[in-house]
C-alpha cells in the first residue's frame, strides 16, 4: 500500500471523535470577488452536520448566502519530528505527526428555532461540559440573537500520521526519540501512537487502528 492510502482514517467513528475533542475549526467560504475566506471558529459536530455559531451579520453569512458551497478543516499537531531524529546534517527531513479532517459541503443559515436550538445546546455542552448553565429553548431571545452556521458534508476525509506506516522497530525507535525529547506534547503524543510509560521503559499496549 502506498503511504497515502495509510495515512487515511478509514473508520468514520474515528473522525467523529476526533472531531468532538478538537475545539477550532476553519470554515471556507467564496467571497463577492471569488476570493476564499478562511475564519476559525468554534464549533460542533451534530447529526453528521458541522454547526457553527455567528453573529447576525458579517462577510462570511453574506457569502454563504450567495455561494453554498464551503469548506470546513480541523487539525491538530501531534509533534514536531526534528531532523536530526534522521540527519542531523539534513534539515529537509524535519516532519510532523499529526490528525486532521477535511470537508467539502454545502453551508446554510439555519433559521428553524429548533435546529438552532440544539445547535447551542450542543455546543455549551461540548465547550462547557461541567454544566452550570440554563439549557436554552426555543423561545428564548438569545435564539435570535445568534446566527447559526450550518455545513451538510458531501465528503469528509481524514488523514492521521502516528507512526503507523513504519516497521515496529523503526516505530518503537521513533518513540524513544520522542520521549527522549520530552517535548509539551510528547506524552499524549506517544499515547495516541500507542504506547506506555512505566517505570520499566516504554513499551507499545496497543496497535492504534483508524
């Protein structure tokens, strides 16, 4: 299998859950002159629908009213792989590992109350998930004071790169590179590859599947 075809997430659980931990989105729109506008934004992923919240007016509503068709984009860096990881006379073979979901759909401005509805409620539950909130309803005033966001995904695809495509020896050499640079991120980093720390050393618990 060429390396593209492993570096693609085949399980849709997979990407939802990715989708569901990761806070920024950047959502794509075309602009009156035909330019992309790219925004982050916060976001949630409901019923196989991305939502996003807005304000009532702004560029981004104007072009999806015009054009309906968007994109949407997550990822996040898992770790920086330092060239001298390969050469440390070589700097092009610095990399990266990481996760990220693309979409291609079609964006729409919800105006039903429902929908907007649990779309709030949806993301108050995703960004604050300790409570301590009055879940919103239909006839409250903020439901109108708020634009809703809506992508309908024609394709989602994503791709994932942990370590998954090297032989398990080059895989467990390359996580004892990583904890030996005990990077802000390494240890989830070697988590998400599948690997554990104990006291006797690292070892891999399981082998990751997307």
């Amino acid at each position: 299998m060429q390396l593209l075809g492993r570096l693609e997430i085949k399980s849709k659980e997979k990407i939802k859950e990715f989708l569901n931990k990761e806070h920024t989105g950047r959502i794509s729109s075309i602009d009156q002159n035909g330019y992309p506008q790219i925004i982050p934004m916060n976001f949630v992923f409901l019923n196989d629908a991305i939502y996003l919240h807005s304000h009532t007016k702004g560029e981004k509503l104007d072009n999806i009213r015009n054009n309906e068709k968007v994109g949407f984009e997550v990822d996040r860096e898992l770790e920086f792989l330092p060239s001298y990881f390969e050469d440390p006379k070589d700097a092009s073979l610095a990399d990266t590992l990481y996760i990220s979901v693309v979409i291609k759909g079609k964006g729409s401005i919800v105006e039903n109350r429902e929908e907007k509805t649990l779309a709030l409620n949806g993301l108050l539950q995703k960004y604050q998930p300790e409570g301590r909130y009055e879940p919103i309803k239909p006839d409250m005033e903020v439901v109108d004071e708020v634009a809703i966001i809506k992508v309908t995904p024609e394709s989602m695809r994503g791709k994932y790169k942990i370590g998954q495509y090297l032989q398990k020896g080059a895989r467990e050499e390359l996580a004892k590179k990583i904890l030996e640079r005990n990077s802000a991120t390494s240890k989830e980093t070697l988590r998400i590859m599948g690997f554990e720390i104990t006291d006797k050393g690292l070892h891999m618990v399981e082998e990751p599947v997307w």
